[in-house]
C-alpha cells in the first residue's frame, strides 16, 4: 500500500517562479512553480490537483480542471 500524505504536510515553494497555461480545449488551467520536476499529485477535491516534490513535500504547482466552471461562481 502507499503512503497516505496529509494536505498539511505539503509546504509552500519560497523564491520560485509562478507560471501558468490555460488550455482552453481541455479547459485545465496549469500553474507550475520553478522549472518542471518529477511530481506526485494529491487530489484535494473540487477537480483540484496539487502537484508535490515526493521527496521535500514542497507543491511544484496546482491543476484545476474545469476552470471556465469555477469562473462562473
């Protein structure tokens, strides 16, 4: 079995570039922190993604499916 991570273990990236893409086909708005590495997501509910450094817990960036949804409430 996996090891459960809890969202209170993830922690904030410091001094790390925002970037983000919108693909509007597949209404998914990207935002990354720093230059891409290899990340685990963990599902925090309401087609959110958090994207996360296995090995220092620091979140590498934030998926958000159907984002145009989100816009309208």
């Amino acid at each position: 079995m996996g090891k459960v991570l809890e969202l209170e273990n993830i922690v904030l990236p410091e001094n790390k570039r925002v970037n983000s893409f919108f693909d509007k086909e597949a209404d998914v708005l990207y935002i990354s922190f720093g230059e891409p590495v290899f990340s685990e997501v963990l599902e925090s509910g309401s087609d959110t993604l958090i994207r996360f450094d296995p090995e220092t817990f620091e979140i590498t960036g934030v998926t958000i499916l159907n984002f145009s949804d989100k816009l309208k409430n």
